[in-house]
C-alpha cells in the first residue's frame, strides 16, 4: 500500500523532470514562452508547476503586464480589485515584479507582485473553492543612518552637488522641497553656504530600497539658517508624516488641506481603459481609499456651491473657494453642510460612504481650477496642518531628540575615527 503510493507520486515528478530537460529543444514547449517574459519550471514533490515572471516596463499598465504572464482579462481584474487596497496602481514603477505559478494544467496557483525588492504581495488561489487569500511577506533588510554634508562651491547649486552624490533625483527633489520654504535658492544662494543632510536609508542585498529625509540644515549669509525634522506620524499613508521646524511648522508654505487623513490613492487621475470593455473613459479625479464612516474635510475656505443626491455621484459636497476654484467630494456617507454654508479650511463636511455608482467605500474627490478646468487634485501641494499640536507636537519633540542624538553619535563617531588614524604609530 505505501509502496503503491510512493511510486504513484514519483510519477509526476519524473514526467517533469522531462519537461524540465527539454526546456530548449521542444519547440512545443517553448512556445508558451511569452516575449521578454522568463519562465521555469520547478521541480516540486507532487505537482508539475510552471512559473512565469515579468517586469512592469516603459509605458506598461498592470494589465499588460498581467497578460505577459498569461493571466487573462477576467483572473486580472479580480486580482487587481484584491491588491487594490495594498498597492498604489497608479504608483507602478519600471521595473516592478510579477511572478504568476501555474499547475500542469495552467490554472493558476499563486501570484506575487514585487515593487520593493525585498517585499512580496501575494495572492494564492484555493484549489477548490478558486477563492484568493492574500498575504505579504517582507525579507530582512537593514536600515542605515548616514550624514551628507558639504559647501556650495563657485557655479555649483545643491541640486546639482546632491545628485553628484550619487543620491536618487526623487530623494534630492524632497531635500529641495523641504528647504525651499526656508531658503530662496535663486536669490540667496551664495558660494560657501553650508548644508548637512542626515538619511535613513534601507538596504537589502546592497541595494538602497527606500531613503528616509530624517533631518536638513542650510546656513548661509544671506540665506541665514534652517532646519528641518521628518516627523512620523505612526499610521500607514498618514498626511501628518512630512518635515516640520522644531516648532512644529510645517514646511510647505501654503496649500490646500487634506480632505482625509490618510492617503491612498485607489485610482489616480485621467484617462484610464476599462479593463473589460475596454473603452477608455476620463476619471475628472482621484479615488482616495478610507474607512466608511471616516472624516472629509473641506481642503480649503469656501461657500457650498451644492450638497445633494444623485445615483451617480451619491452624496455630493461641492466647495467654491476664495480664488473660484472648486473642490468636489463624492459618494459620501452623509452631508454635514448645506448649499450656502460657509465652511473653513479642514472642517468636516461629511463622512467617506459609498453611495452612487460604486463598488466600495473611498472618497472621490475632483478639483477645478478658477477658470473652470478640470485638473489633478495631486498636482496641488497639500498639506495637513500649517503647525503641529497637542499629542502630535509632543511626539515631535520626542523624534527630534532622537534624531539630535543619532546626528551627535554619526559626528562623535566621525571623529573618533579622524582622531585613531591621527594618533602616532608608538601610542
Ligand atoms: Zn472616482
């Protein structure tokens, strides 16, 4: 009976050992290999498996880079609609990875998407209910703090001396960003002003992953001085989490408020295809993933132009602001204001709900500008809160301290070193 069993499981395992040695001879075979998509074949106990993987490329959708590991219309739209929550897709970067796993007979087992090295999403199919499960899996990586520091020289601007450092351009445009609010580059930037950046940066296999502002300092003679903290605010996509002075200022200058407190962009701005159809439609908005029930905020100072009902939209809040540029937020739970009332900035004008055309609770929320365009609310520079209180300034103060003490051992510990290697040979 068990030797009955063991030579009935041996067999697949031999039929696929076949498979596997034929990879480059059996023209059959090779013409499940898609273009620019890898495949292999892994040799497991009991199940023959073919595992296709794929790399998001220039210009390329989830969608097509779903179907360049032979995953259909239908199967990629129920796990894009799974992975919605967990991943940004109108964040997609070159690059990112897909790995799709197939039984002998191309029914797919499980799905991982990558777009950080080290991290995995993963999607695994029940054999017999067809149902997804998802979890996420995260390889050890190591986060390292490092000092950058350094004095314009004649002709040379930050930007240019940042990114001579070998620092990536995204990271070198938020140390400039953060710095503008302070410091009028154009005007004020002189020869011999000095600057000190202190990151975090987070490694895996040798490789920068993520790179964190913790601190940034600019002093010059007509710039004068200024420093800025990164405060974390704790909670994921958090609109807290930016730069702040020690007194808790944040440093944008001005903005719209956040109309929620955390941000996650569900569906992104402009046109996009119907996965199904097809047919390509303008979205005049952004799709901001929340909680039923959550706060929405007006984003700036305003009169309600229209606070209605309609089966499409569902609950509707419309604000005209000073400058006549309007904000709209949809498929609200309830409507706490009515046409006429003047609202401030960051009032609470209704709660995140799904009503209208729909398939889950967010918060669609659009901008015109004051000529009467539609445009990307994302392009407008948001901010939470023009100055920290309360708790949140407290726990400011506490990362500046640690961020203080973690600047004084780097320096402490840069020393030392000069001081060993400056030591006579006979000490
Ligand atoms: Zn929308």
């Amino acid at each position: 009976m068990q030797n009955n069993l063991k030579r009935f499981n041996l067999l697949p395992i031999i039929l696929c050992l076949f498979l596997y040695s034929c990879e480059n001879s059996d023209e059959n075979f090779t013409q499940l290999q898609l273009k620019n998509t890898e495949v292999e074949h892994l040799v497991l106990a009991k199940n023959a498996r073919l595992q296709k993987k794929t790399i998001i490329k220039r210009g390329q959708g989830m969608f097509q880079a779903l179907k360049q590991v032979s995953i259909g219309n239908k199967l990629s739209l129920r796990i894009i609609n799974a992975l919605r929550d967990k991943i940004e897709f109108s964040k997609l970067k070159v690059g990112d990875k897909l790995v799709a796993t197939f039984d002998g007979n191309m029914k797919l087992i499980s799905f991982s998407f990558s777009n950080l090295p080290a991290e995995r999403h993963i999607i695994t199919v029940n054999e017999v209910s067809n149902d997804f499960s998802y979890s996420f899996k995260e390889e050890q990586t190591v986060w390292k703090t490092r000092i950058l520091a350094g004095e314009l020289k004649q002709s040379s601007t930050l930007q240019d001396d940042l990114v001579a450092t070998g620092l990536k351009r995204s990271v070198v445009a938020e140390i400039i960003n953060v710095l503008l609010c302070k410091v009028n580059f154009r005007l004020n930037a002189r020869m011999g002003d000095k600057y000190k950046i202190l990151l975090n940066e987070r490694f895996y296999n040798g490789e920068i992953l993520d790179s964190k502002i913790l601190y940034t300092s600019y002093r010059g003679v007509r710039a004068g001085s200024s420093e800025a903290y990164f405060y974390n605010d704790g909670s994921a996509n958090s609109t807290y989490t930016a730069h702040y002075t020690e007194e808790g200022e944040a440093l944008i200058r001005s903005g719209l408020r956040y109309p929620v407190d955390r941000l996650h962009i569900r569906s992104g701005y402009g046109y996009r295809r119907h996965p199904v159809t097809g047919r390509r439609k303008m979205h005049r908005g952004v799709d901001l993933r929340a909680r039923s029930g959550s706060a929405v905020y007006s984003v700036a100072r305003g009169v309600v132009l229209e606070s209605s009902y309609n089966k499409f939209g569902g609950n509707k809040v419309s604000i005209r602001h000073a400058d006549r540029s309007i904000s709209y937020y949809l498929h609200l739970k309830n409507r706490l204001v009515k046409k006429g009332d003047r609202v401030r900035s960051h009032q609470v004008i209704g709660r995140v709900g799904a009503t209208g055309r729909v398939t889950g609770p967010h918060l669609h929320f659009g901008f015109k500008k004051s000529n009467g365009r539609w445009m990307n609310p994302m392009n407008k520079r948001m901010i939470a809160t023009p100055k920290l209180k309360g708790k949140r300034f407290a726990n400011l103060s506490l990362q500046i301290e640690q961020t203080k003490s973690i600047l004084q051992d780097l320096e402490f510990n840069k020393l030392g070193r000069y001081v060993f290697a400056a030591r006579p040979n006979n000490s």
